[in-house]
C-alpha cells in the first residue's frame, strides 16, 4: 500500500513538474502608439490589440505621463480584442506609460504595460497625481504561512499513510 501511494505521489509530482505551462492567456499583439514609439503629438486614443477577444469585465487601462500624472480621459473600453481609452490633451514631453489589466476569454487576469514618448510638448492639463500607495510595495503576503501550512500537509499525509500500512501487533 505504501509503495502504491508512494508512486502515485512521485507520479504526480514528475508529471506536473515536467508538464508545459498553459499559454492560453490572452497576450498583446500590438498597441497604438506602438510600444516604445516616438510621437511628435499626443494620440486621441491609445488602444491595446490582443490576440483574442475579452472579457468585458474589470477592464483597466491608465495612462502616466511623465509628470506622475494621469492623462486618460474617461473609462477603458473593451471592443472584442482591443482595449482602449481616449486620452486627454498631453502635456509635458517625456515617456507615458500604459499600464492595461484585462480578464482573458478564459477568466484569468493579464496585466502589463507599454509606453511611448511624446516629442513636442503640448498644452493640456493632467488629471489627478499618481499616488504613492496605488502601486504597493510588491511585497504582498508573508510566504512562510503558505509553507509552514504546506508542510504540516505533507506530514500529516505521511503520518496517515505510516498509520494505515502499519502491521497488525506492532504499537
């Protein structure tokens, strides 16, 4: 019995240590302005092109200018695979940074960021500041909770397992 648990564990683990990771989340294809791009003018819009279409729900998409301000106009709209939102006249020259979050076909959260840079500075006026907490520290949870939990787990498995394959008369 040990030896037959004992296998399907050490199965289990190979097998979803050695599986390919799942790629079936929605990826970006193409942004405009491009990634990266220079633009003499600031754009109406900035969209994000994704490979599939999205879910409509919990749409985010910010842009920051270089003046930690942030410059678009109104909510983010998703059209089948595209996500945008208009943007406000920009103002000082400098990278603007998209930071976009969207929920997959498949329901799972994609996030990241593109930027551009604006040339020639224009004469619009930025919307609220960026503040200093929005972005977190990144440090998130405490790990050792989850790894104090994973191993009490596995030692309780074991100890069942040692328990139900232990010889009559011995104990």
């Amino acid at each position: 019995m040990l030896a037959i648990v004992g296998g399907l564990l050490l199965t289990g683990l190979i097998g979803g240590w050695l599986a390919p990771i799942a790629s079936a989340h929605s990826r970006v294809v193409a942004s405009d302005p491009d990634n990266g791009a220079t633009v003499q003018t600031g754009p109406q819009r900035v969209t994000i092109t994704f490979n599939e279409p999205l879910q409509e729900s919990f749409a985010v998409l910010t842009v920051v200018g270089p003046d930690d301000h942030y410059w678009q106009d109104g909510e983010a709209q998703v059209d089948g695979p595209r996500l945008s939102v208009a943007l406000r006249d920009l103002g000082p020259t400098g990278t603007y940074t998209v930071n976009y979050r969207v929920t997959s076909a498949d329901g799972h959260p994609v996030e990241g960021r593109r930027t551009f840079d604006l040339a020639t500075a224009g004469t619009g006026t930025p919307g609220p500041a960026v503040e200093a907490s929005s972005g977190g520290d990144g440090s998130g949870p405490p790990l050792w909770p989850f790894i104090v939990l994973a191993v009490v787990v596995l030692a309780g498995g074991l100890g069942v397992v040692l328990w139900l394959t232990r010889r009559p008369g011995r104990g």
